[in-house]
C-alpha cells in the first residue's frame, strides 16, 4: 500500500499563488487547509492506495502545479519477489468482533481505514469525473449574514380581528333561525315515571 505526501513545493515554472489557488479549488479546501498543506511539512494527502492509483493522483498534482511524492506505508507489508506472491491470494476471513465490546458501540477502525460504503470501485469513478469528496466535518460553504427585510408604510397596515375571513368577500344568506317560540322545557311529574 502506498501514500501521497505533498510537502509544499511547486513545479518549476508554477506561481506559488496559481499552485495554492489549484489546490483550493482540486481539494475544496479552505484557506486555512491550503495554508497547512503549503507550510513545508509533509501532508499526506491520500493513503491506502495501490501503486497505479497513487501515480495518477501524483500526476493529476503535477498538472495543477504541485509536487507530490509517491511512499510505501509504514504498515504496509513488501510485496514478495516470487512469481507464487503475485498471482491473487484468496482474502482471509475476517477476525470476529472481540466479545468484550460493548452492544451498540461503534467498531473500532485504525485511522485511514474507511468502510466500503459505496463500493471497492469508487476511486477509479470519481478519478475520471473531477469529483471529490470533502474531508467530514468540512464546512462546505461559508456562512453569510443575510439582512432583514425593510418593510415600509407599516403604519397603514392593521390587523383583522380573530376568526375574520382575509380575501375574497362572500355574499352568503343571512343564517336561518328557527322558530322556537312553541317549544318549552317542562319538568316530568312522578306520576309518568310509574
């Protein structure tokens, strides 16, 4: 496995301000992320990559002015020199999750390990579609004041009383009241409860 380590140089011939202004907008990346990739100190910038993958992110870097550099990870095992070591090996199966972890705990994961969430193929899509993905926790736009509206004449405006309807004016019948001038509440006498 290897890594892409950017260390803040520029390609010969590449302003400095044109190399940090493609690496903002390649990364999506603020200022204060370009300030930290640009300050002289290795960055690495991708990991886990095969061989191939990392020289195509070193070249895509080289187009837009940066210099990057193509190093085996710490971690990762030397490929063997045998004929037997380059032909597929089956995967291992996976080790089972140690019972001492608590239910409902999230797994455990070495940092840069990811989750195949979308598949084991999408570097080789968003390589070729100048679509990147921004680090998580990455604020993706900047925030902006946005004034209140001015209402004017507000002294002519006034508001309808409770249960009014507002807009179009019905022309319904006045309400029917019935006649009940006939009827009257009497009380039962006990004599027709027998």
């Amino acid at each position: 496995m290897f890594q892409l380590v950017f260390k803040g140089e520029c390609v010969p011939g590449t302003d400095l301000e044109a190399a940090r202004n493609n690496a903002r907008t390649l990364f999506k990346a603020s200022l204060e992320q370009v300030d930290r990739m640009f300050s002289g100190q290795s960055v690495v910038i991708r990991n886990r990559l095969e061989e191939v993958q990392a020289e195509k992110y070193r070249a895509v870097l080289k187009k837009h002015g940066m210099v990057a550099y193509v190093q085996p990870m710490a971690d990762a095992r030397p490929a063997a020199a045998s004929p037997a070591a380059a032909s597929p090996q089956p995967k291992p199966p996976a080790a089972p999750a140690p019972v001492a972890q608590k239910r409902g705990a999230a797994p455990q994961t070495e940092p840069g390990d990811r989750l195949p969430v979308a598949g084991e193929k999408v570097d080789d899509i968003l390589s070729g579609s100048g679509l990147s993905l921004a680090p998580v926790g990455e604020t993706l736009a900047e925030p902006s004041e946005v004034e209140p509206p001015m209402f004017q004449h507000l002294d002519e405006w006034s508001l309808a009383p409770a249960g009014s309807d507002l807009g179009v004016e019905r022309n319904l019948p006045p309400p029917v009241v019935p006649d009940v001038s006939h009827l009257s509440l009497a009380d039962d006498d006990a004599s027709d409860r027998k």
